[in-house]
C-alpha cells in the first residue's frame, strides 16, 4: 500500500533512541524528510546517518522544556524546508514514586513541563504553518491516564490527551489530524534500564498483564504512527488509541 508520505517533512522528538528512532525510521523508509530532535546529538548523528539520503535529515539537538526552544525548532524547520507536514510528538517520560509516597513539588512541576507543556508549545508553533498548507498530521505518544500507581506523568498524559481532543476540533476543516498513542510496556531504553531491567521482570509482566503475551517492541506502535501520519487516515482524529498487547483494563 502507498500511503502517500514520499516528500512530506516529518519533525520527530525524542528521536535518539527507542520508540522515537524507530519511528524516525520508518516514516524515512516511505520516503519522508525527517528532522531529527532530542538532547543527545550524538545518538541523531549515528541515525542520520542509518537514513537513506533522500531524508536529507535536520538535526536539531534542543531541551524541549526550554520555553523558547519551539520558536527555534519551527524556523530551523521551516527554514530548511519551508514546511512541516508532520509532528511526532514523542519525548516525555515516567516519574514514578517510590510506594507511600508523593514526591516532590520539582517533580510534578518537571513531569508536566516534560509531558505536557513541551509538546503543546512546539504544536503551537507549527499550527500555523500546517494551517497555510491545508495539512498536518499530529501525532502524540503519551501514557497511560489509568494510574497503576502514583506516577506525576499520569495527570500530564490525561492533559495531553483533553488538549489534542480539542485542538483536533479546531483544526480539522484545515486538513489537520490530531492523535494521541499511549503505549503499554514496549522495549525502549527507559523501560529496558529503569522500569523492567531483567528478561525475568519482562516476562513476568507480559505474563501476568499483558493478553497479547509478551512486550511490545518499538515497531508494534510505530507501525501505527506512520499510518496516522499519512493522508490516508484523514479521517482519523481526536483519537486516544492504545497500543499495549490488550494490558489496559477499561474499556474507554
């Protein structure tokens, strides 16, 4: 199936790593132009340079919870190609406590700076652009709203998700979709080093929680990523759609 993304640009955050590179990659390999964006340069100069040269890939190495950072990423954006027709979403991050306890006022300030307040900040600096071309694709991936613990990351991912709902409201007879993807356990450099850093705390998860029977990999939800971000899902939007082997126990 062609989805029609050969020449569109694609700005993906959070991209040096895991579900971000993944996703970086795959949006390359159906022929769009990427622009690269996370914290650690090195890590987007070894993916710039796995990409085919028609992505003709923009590093960009910004902090996202830089309020001034998103008026920077859109003129180095639109500087370089002239338009972006896709937003990836995709750098946040669990803050967890420990049982019992609350946390710190930094830490739920920083989760939601993280989680929330950086992505709205770069969508709203691109909206414009999107709105004079009649098209863009939005996509977030977030987290679980559905609290298995006391984690500050759950309020900014429900934020994330009322937000995207009403700015696809806004948007849509502008030719723009606004999705959001909250993973389950997929494989990725935070799940793998800080939430499950066994093979036996993996399969001991995926065993007990997950129907699907195993942790997803980072293709698993990037695949649907792509399809959201291409013109073919035109009439996807305000969408809050799971990505987690069936682990989620409600129904909404």
């Amino acid at each position: 199936m062609d989805l029609q993304l050969a020449g569109k640009v694609a700005l993906v955050t959070g991209a040096s790593a895991g579900i971000g590179r993944t996703i970086a990659r795959m949006l390359a390999a159906e022929g769009c132009r990427l622009v690269l964006l996370a914290r650690r340069r090195p890590l987007l100069e070894t993916l710039a340079a796995e990409l085919p040269a028609e992505s003709e890939p923009l590093i960009l190495a910004e902090d996202l919870t830089d309020p001034a950072a998103a008026a920077r990423i859109r003129d180095a954006v639109l500087g370089r190609f002239g338009r972006c027709d896709i937003l990836v979403n995709n750098a946040g991050g669990s803050r967890g406590q420990p049982p019992g306890e609350l946390g710190p006022e930094a830490v739920w300030q920083e989760a939601m700076e993280l989680n929330f307040h950086a992505a709205r900040r770069l969508t709203h600096a691109l909206v414009p652009a999107m709105q004079t071309q009649g098209f863009g694709r939005i996509v977030n991936v977030t987290g679980p709203d559905e609290p298995l613990g006391m984690d500050p990351a759950n309020a900014p991912n429900g934020a994330t998700h009322i937000w995207a709902k009403a700015l696809s409201r806004e948007l849509g007879r502008a030719g723009i979709t606004v999705n959001s993807i909250p993973p389950g356990r997929i494989r990725s450099e935070q799940i793998d080093t800080r939430v499950m850093p066994t093979e036996a705390s993996r399969r001991a998860w995926a065993e007990k929680e997950v129907p699907a029977g195993y942790i997803g990999q980072p293709e698993d939800l990037a695949v649907l990523v792509v399809w959201l971000a291409s013109p073919l899902a035109r009439y996807i939007t305000g969408q809050v759609i799971h990505v987690d082997g069936g682990a989620r126990r409600s129904s909404s």
